[in-house]
C-alpha cells in the first residue's frame, strides 16, 4: 500500500485528468498500475459501487482493466494489434478531455535500456512514473504505451527498445516506424560515450520509408476516415537526446562554422544514408558526471518545437487515432523474419557479381589467384547485349558428355582475289574435339540452317565482369568489315580497281528463270541508255527485263511471280491498284534469289572494292551493344557533330559514336570478343 502522501498525489493526478472516472471507483477498490504498485481510490459517492458495475458503461474488456485506469495506457502490443477500439475510447482511455481540439504527438525512440520511458516521465510529467520503469534485465516497455499531457496538449508515445531480444524483429521495426510517422516530435535517446551506427540506420531507414511509403499512404488514410487534415510532405523533427559520462559530446567538437547538427548531417552522407524526410534535426548533449541526468535543454528544445507550426500544426486527437489505425490496418501483413545472424558469407566470398542476373559468385576470395573461374550454382538468365550463351555439341551431350564447342572463322592465306572470295563465302565452322567438324554457316548455296537446329544446344551461362563472351559470331562479321577498310586501301593504292564481275557472276547463278542474265543485258529495256561497264543493272520482278534506276524505282507486290512484299519493278508493270495476295504461286522459282541476295550481301562487304557503300550493310554486321549509327549524332568524348569532315566510328569497349581524334589508342577487349587491338575511345581507356 501506499503512503498518504503518495495516495493523496495520486489521486490529485487523476482528479485533474478525469475526475468522471474518479467518482465511479469504489472506495475500497484496490488496482495495479503500470508499475505494478497498488493504487486505493476513494469516491464521493455514499452508496458502496463496485467498480465492475461502474466500468460497465465503458466496455472495457477485463484482460485491459488494469491498463484503462493506469496512467498510460498501452495502445498497440508488440504484434501490432491496435487495443483501442474507436476515438471515442482513445480520448476516454487517455483521458483527453472533450474541449481540447489540437494535439501534437511525442514518441521517443533509442536502444532497450537507455531510459526511454525515464525520459517521458521526467521531460513532461514531472518524474511521476506515467510510464513504467524497471531495474530488471527483461524490457519494461513491450509494444507502445500512450498519455496525455494536459499541460502542454501533448500524446506522449512511449516504445518498445530497439535491439531487445525479440523473436520478430522485422515486426518491431515496422511498429515503431508506423508510430514515427505519426508523430510530429522524435526523440531518438541515446546513453553512451559515443553515438553508434545503429541511430544512423534506423533513422536513414525511417526517412527512406517514411517518403516512399507513408506521405502516400496519409494521404489515402485522410481520404478513407473523410477527415480535412492535410499534413506536411515533411515527416517528424528529430531531436537526438545524447547522454555521456567520461566522453564530451558533439557540442566540444563543434565550431563557429560548423554546429552538431552539421557534423550530424555529414555522418549520414558519408553513410550514404539520407535523412531529407525529417523536418528538422536537432543535437541535444548532456555529460552527466553525477548521479543525476539534465533534462533542462531537452525540456527546452521540445517546447520550442512544439510552438513552431510552420512545417508541422497542431491536430485534433480523434485524426491522430484514425492516422495510426489506418497505418495499421494498411500495414499488416505477416512478416518472414530471418534469425539474426553475421553475414558470414559477405565477409569470405568473392564480391563480383554476374553482369546479367546479378547473382553473387560462390567461391571463397582469391579463386582467381588459383585459376579457378567464378562459379554460382543458380541459372542465369539471358540478356542480348551480353550474349552469355555457349554451344555445346549435341551429339555428344546425348551421349552424356557435356563437350563446348566454338565458332571459328577461317583466314585469308593467299592475297588472290579468289582466296578473299572463298574467304567471304566460307562463313564459320563449329568443331567438336569428340566429333569433328559439325556445323558450316555456308554449306550450301540456299537453306542454310542455324546451327541450334542440327549441331548444337545452347546452354546459357553466367556473363562475369572481365569475360569474353560466350558466342561472338556478331563481332565476327564486324571483324569482316573492318578488315575491307585495310584491303580496299591496299587496292586503291596499286590502282588496281576490280569490276563488278563477282557480283554479276553470282546474281546469274541465283537469277530465277524468267530473268534476263546479266551479260544480255546491254542497255536499260525501257529507255535503252546504254549501260556502262561499272554501272547498275535492276531487274523488274514482274518481267525480268534487265532497268536503270530511274525506270525501275517503284515497288509494289509481285504475288503471281512469288514476291509478296514490295520488292522492284518497272515503270510498264508497277500497278496503280496493287494485286491482291490471293494470286499466289508456289515462290521456289525466286527461292534460290531470295536466299542468294542475303549471300550476295555477304560479297558486298568488301564495300569500296567493289564500289558499294559500307554503310547499306552496317546493320547487319554491327554488334549487339553497339549505338546505331542514326543515334549517334555526336562524338561521346569531344561532343562534336558527325559529318563529312569528322567521321563516325565506334568505340569496340562501349559501343558509343566516337571521332578519330578520341578514338586513336588501339588495344584488344577480350570480353567483347576483339582478341586483337581495335579502336578504343578516350573515356573508356580512361576507365580501364
């Protein structure tokens, strides 16, 4: 039992707070408080009432007796189940009388053990123990306990310790984030010599989730409970409660330019944690080298917060019930939590991570200095731009072998025209150890299957950082291209210009029947201007007469000869109705020239040889990372325009546009596939 003193102070608190209560409780009623002090009340009344009879009218559930007429009241357990039904209950509970119309919200943050609820008591109630306070190793405050300072117009928010032993902590986390986001004041308290990384997390982390998730979420609770309560894009001000005993505090480190708050600030940028959410940040230190803790300027810096009401204003206390409610109903699913643990696998194993599925290696640190290549078990997934699939034999992986095969490309031997023919032709070969020679890109004429129809499987691979490819038969034909440039210079300076008899040769050999062959043709059918040696000649799909280009410049439907998209033809049989596709034939007459001018294409490549502009065949030839050439409009380095005085090429590393004078260093960038040096832009050997 108490003393008298004690009994007569207490029951002045709850006469002062809700005397209504007060004259309901039978005198000879005795209950526990928070603390677990028993607690006589006294009544008025003449007439003997039990206090069950009394209480009825506020239905109060007999689990929650002791906590209605403690002097807090626990308002969300620690599984986030809210224990006030309705506002009403919430200002009956509090004990918040019905003339207050405006409220701020308090809560206090730190570390189990650091005097939380201490902090409250002496800050806003004069060391009364509102809140309870224990010596025991066991935390004293589970889940969130709230009062009213009728002094101040202050709800007071008193939470469960971070770092407690807890089996859901993600759960506890997520409580006490909920609670921040309601609240207009945080103290975040902190008892040690130093201020620790843990402050920095949970508060970077609540500013993080208080912008991408809760400004919308107040938002859609406002809407839901039909309340005009329009809140602040900024979230709480925070004001750090720092109490040393042997350490001085950030105050003795600060200087005229530079104050605590700022120090604060630049500790969480070189955390790379952000804190733009918060209103406002504030520094409070106290050294406490007696028994006896200062509360003075944390008193001080509350109450010049609680006057500001320029970011964050005052507030009825039913919208504050009604904003928790909705966080809490809006945010309430089941949490996975995983056992706390040392990330004992971050610290040991390799950190380069797969470019296309992101996945970690799993080998220990230093497996390369032993030769041995990165390695996850997990699949990958493809991406083109890294085209991180390999081949393997088909025949041998039915047999049970896993054998990787390759493309190669074979070279020119021989500086005969013939040799660099044979060479354009031949295409590339896949080769198994096991089985020879498996597949050929060109074996035939026309019909030329891909080589995952007949040879291959592909099998898709993790792409590492620093590794060449898994197929490179793009950059191949790049390769091709960029060879033309050094033997069309060679040509050109023997002057030594070969005609365009290959080109015709072939197209005769692939010509449909209906076509009049090449050498016939000696003059354009329609307007008979005679054709010079070098010059074009078109054949109309339609007739197969032998046209210049300015009597063969339509296109349009040939269904009847088999073409059934716009392809060439002449003045005398283009249509000013197209031909319906209905009038189709069987195409294998044009099949052989359909296959064959993709083959010629391949000719073509030898571009200022034979006369043909290298760009018509850029497309087909360009790697997949490479910009396109209608994208790049200026050099990557220098930024300036392409044109005919500076001309366009591509960097081998990045794939980006770049000039002559930014790309002159020439070197090999294996895990695109150059095995030999080609061209490298500044930016990129910069890099490297």
């Amino acid at each position: 039992m108490m003393d008298s003193t004690m009994y007569q102070k207490t029951q002045k608190t709850f006469r002062s707070t809700n005397p209504c209560i007060m004259d309901s409780i039978d005198p000879t009623a005795v209950l526990e408080n928070a603390s677990g002090d028993n607690l006589v009340f006294s009544t008025k009344s003449d007439n003997p009432v039990t206090l069950e009879t009394k209480l009825e009218s506020l239905n109060i559930h007999a689990e929650s007796l002791n906590e209605s007429v403690s002097l807090s009241t626990k308002l969300l357990d620690e599984n986030e189940n809210l224990r006030i039904s309705s506002a009403e209950r919430f200002l009956t509970y509090l004990r918040i009388p019905q003339s207050v119309k405006k409220v701020k919200v308090v809560s206090i943050f730190g570390k189990t053990g650091d005097g939380k609820s201490y902090t409250l008591n002496k800050s806003f109630f004069d060391g009364l123990e509102v809140f309870n306070t224990s010596a025991e190793q066991s935390s004293c405050t589970l889940g969130v306990w709230a009062a009213f300072d009728p002094r101040l117009n202050v709800i007071c928010l008193d939470t469960e310790g971070l770092l407690g032993v807890s089996k859901k902590e993600d759960q506890r986390t997520r409580l006490l984030l909920k609670v921040l986001a309601v609240s207009d004041i945080v103290i975040y308290r902190i008892k040690a010599e130093r201020l620790q990384s843990d402050m920095y997390t949970f508060l970077g982390g609540a500013s993080k989730a208080y912008k991408d998730h809760f400004q919308s979420a107040l938002q859609q609770v406002w809407e839901k409970a039909e309340v005009d309560a329009p809140m602040s894009a900024l979230g709480p001000s925070i004001i750090i409660f720092h109490e040393t005993v042997h350490t001085n505090t950030l105050h003795c480190s600060a200087s005229v330019s530079e104050s605590p708050e700022d120090i604060l600030r630049a500790t969480f940028a070189d955390l790379q944690l952000k804190i733009d959410s918060f209103s406002s940040l504030k520094y409070i230190g106290v050294r406490t080298q007696n028994s006896l803790t200062s509360f003075k300027e944390l008193k001080n810096a509350i109450q010049l917060e609680l006057e500001d009401t320029k970011v964050r204003s005052a507030r009825h206390p039913k919208i504050v019930y009604h904003t928790l409610k909705g966080l809490n109903e809006k945010y309430s699913s089941e949490l996975k939590n995983s056992p706390s643990e040392l990330h004992l696998e971050q610290y040991f194993t390799c950190q380069e991570r797969c470019q296309s599925c992101d996945v970690r290696c799993a080998l220990s640190m230093g497996h390369k200095e032993a030769r041995e290549a990165h390695y996850s078990p997990g699949r990958c997934r493809y991406q083109h731009q890294y085209q991180n699939c390999v081949y393997l034999c088909k025949k041998c992986n039915i047999n049970g072998q896993r054998v990787l095969v390759k493309p190669s490309y074979q070279s020119i031997s021989q500086n005969s025209w013939s040799s660099f023919i044979n060479y354009v032709w031949s295409g590339y070969v896949i080769e198994c150890k096991n089985c020879g020679e498996i597949y050929r890109s060109r074996q035939h004429w026309y019909g030329n299957k891909d080589p995952e129809d007949q040879a291959v499987i592909t099998e898709i691979v993790h792409m590492w950082p620093g590794e060449r490819n898994g197929i490179t038969s793009q950059n191949s034909a790049q390769r091709v291209l960029d060879g033309v440039n050094m033997i069309s210079d060679a040509v050109r300076s023997v002057s030594s210009q070969p005609t365009k008899v290959v080109t015709a040769w072939v197209t005769d050999k692939i010509a449909p029947a209906y076509w009049r062959p090449n050498h016939e043709i000696m003059h354009c059918h329609k307007c008979k201007t005679p054709f010079p040696p070098a010059s074009a000649k078109h054949h109309c799909r339609s007739c197969g007469e032998g046209f210049c280009e300015a009597c063969s410049s339509k296109k349009q439907p040939v269904p009847m000869r088999g073409w059934y998209t716009d392809v060439r033809v002449c003045d005398d049989c283009y249509l000013e109705i197209p031909p319906s596709l209905s009038l189709t034939t069987d195409d294998v007459e044009v099949r052989f020239r359909k296959y064959g001018e993709a083959v010629v294409s391949s000719i073509t490549a030898v571009a200022s040889v034979l006369e043909i502009p290298k760009g018509l065949i850029k497309d087909t030839v360009r790697p997949a990372y490479w910009m396109p050439d209608n994208e790049c409009k200026n050099c990557i380095c220098c930024g300036n325009p392409f044109g005919p005085v500076i001309p366009l090429h591509h960097c081998r590393d990045c794939g980006r546009g770049v000039c002559d004078d930014c790309s002159n260093t020439r070197k090999p960038v294996p895990y695109r596939g150059w095995d030999t040096a080609v061209r490298v832009c500044d930016i990129c050997l910069k890099e490297n």
